[in-house]
C-alpha cells in the first residue's frame, strides 16, 4: 500500500515552530485521553464493515493482553458527544471485552477533512471489500470537492489541474481509472454489489452494469438467481448498448443471458446458503476455491476408501 502523503488540515501556530520535541509530545498528550464508549459515535455511512471474524479475536486478544497500544482517533461534535474516525475494530474490541472506556486522540477537523482521515487510515487494513473501497472512494471525493481541493501539479507537457480522482489515485495503489471505476460500483444494488465482493462478478462487468436503471439491474439479479451464472464483460456490454438506446426489457435481458460464454462451457457454479455454511468466514474470497477443491479432493479419497473396504469383504 503506498505510503499517504502529509496533508496539513489547517495551518500551524507561528508559536509552535520554536517548541522543542518534548513541548509537542506533551501537546499530543494532552489531546489523549480515556472516554467513555457510550460517548463515541459512529462516523455517519462509515464503509469498512466491522467483523466478528478471527483477526477481530486476535485483536480482542491483544488488547486484553497489552491494552489498546494505539489510540483510536475521534473528533468532538457540537453536542459534546465525540465521533469515531479511525478505531472502529478497536471500539468493537473493547465492547466484546466489556470495556467501558477507549483510549482516543482527540483531534479537531471538519467534516470533509475527518472523512479524508477516516478513508486513509482505513486503507492501512490488509483486506478490502470492492464494497468498501467503493464506498470509501466516493466519500473521500465529495469531501475533496466540497473542499475545493485542486493542485496545480503538471503530469505532462502541457499544464493542467490534477482532478479529484487523480489526487485519490496520487495516495493509493490505484490509477485515477481504477479510482472512478470503483465509485460506479456505488451505483449497483445491493445484490449485484454482494456478487462483486464474492468475485462473482469482476470489476469490468460490474462497472457496465452501474450504468443501468435499478429496474433493469433487478431483472439482471433475477435471471443470476435462476441460472446461477453471471454475465460476461460482453453481455454486459452489449446490455448497456440497449439500455442507452432505450430497448432494454426483461425479454433482451433473459436473451443475452441466455447467450453461451465461451468461458463458461462445462463449468461448475457452486452457491447458495448451504455452501457458504461450510466454508469458514474468515477465509479471504481469493483462498475459497483453494479450500472448496481441497474438501472435495479429501471426499474423493473418502469415497475411494469406501470402496476399496467393500472390495476386501
């Protein structure tokens, strides 16, 4: 992940250019301190999603053993009651734990500046939903564009303003395409969201896909729900074309769904609640394939030995 660079969310005073490293240690100090869990809110459409999962006990774990090393980060609102900025598995820790209290740096930042922090520090964790980074992308552009952020950074020969989603792309691993291509998903419902986080559908057709109505993207979860089985980049292409033209329904829809994908002759597609039953949340979606394979190549030597016992008696 690359490293965020330094932003300056307002001016320092003139006096704290001539403190000594203690001063601002001390400074810092003051701003920490213990509150209470029940005077933490949580931050208004926070998208990184707090789980119960194994890294959640590993952290619960480490907090019983060290305590919370790292403060979380909070802003004060005008009501007196303090909003969370980063620390939202750290509270949760706490609360499994039947803590009462969060150690929380207390910083003061408006709205737009304490979403950029919160979409940054969030970013340090090791697995990110589409979901998530799609959400937190979109955020993190509003905030920049209600504060008028723009820079006058050439990236060429011929000078010209950085636009909001290269100024996201200049802090991530993600190119300014990558950044826009992510905040389309904001615009898919749920469901199709949902088949995108279990890489059911990849970024491309799911981007073409955002560009349909609700209505139209409804019959498409329909007809996956039916056929178990995904539209290619081109079919979802191609109903983007009938969509644009006005000559989407639900008969085009079920026709090009219903087309053959090369790709997916012969192919098995497992899902359903049952399945998802049987494979450990914890595991990431890159590792599930892995884990499914292994269970049935354990199965199939089951099935062998069975055999093989009956052919002795």
């Amino acid at each position: 992940m690359a490293q965020r660079k330094g932003q300056n969310f307002s001016l320092e005073p003139l006096d704290d250019f001539f403190k000594t490293d203690e001063e601002r240690k001390e400074d810092k100090l003051s701003k920490i301190r213990d509150i209470p869990l029940d005077m933490i809110d949580e931050f208004p459409d926070h998208p990184f999603k707090v789980r119960d999962d194994e890294d959640m006990q590993n952290l619960v774990e480490s907090i019983r053993v060290r305590g919370v090393i790292t403060p979380a980060t909070v802003r004060k609102k005008e009501d007196g009651r303090y909003e969370m900025i980063s620390g939202h598995r750290r509270k949760r820790a706490c609360e499994l734990l039947g803590k009462d209290t969060l150690r929380c740096e207390v910083v003061e930042l408006s709205r737009d500046e304490a979403t950029v922090l919160m979409v940054e520090s969030n970013f340090q964790r090791s697995e990110i939903l589409p979901s998530e980074k799609a959400f937190a992308y979109k955020m993190r552009y509003e905030a920049m564009k209600h504060q008028g952020k723009r820079v006058d950074i050439t990236s060429g020969p011929v000078d010209q303003k950085l636009t909001t989603a290269q100024m996201i792309a200049e802090n991530t691993t993600d190119g300014e395409r990558q950044v826009r291509r992510y905040i389309r998903l904001t615009y898919l419902v749920p469901e199709l969201l949902e088949y995108v986080d279990e890489g059911r559908i990849k970024m491309r057709p799911a981007v073409e896909l955002s560009y349909l109505d609700e209505e139209a993207q409804r019959d498409i979860v329909e007809e996956i729900d039916l056929n178990e089985a995904t539209p290619s980049h081109a079919q979802t292409i191609k109903m983007r074309r009938f969509f644009e033209d006005g000559r989407l329904t639900t008969e085009i829809i079920q026709s090009i769904m219903e087309e053959e994908k090369p790709n997916q002759r012969d192919k098995i597609v497992i899902r359903g609640e049952k399945v998802k039953k049987l494979i450990p949340q914890n595991l990431k979606i890159s590792e599930r394939e892995e884990y499914i394979c292994k269970a049935l190549e354990h199965y199939t030597r089951f099935l062998a030995r069975q055999r093989d016992d009956r052919s002795e008696r």
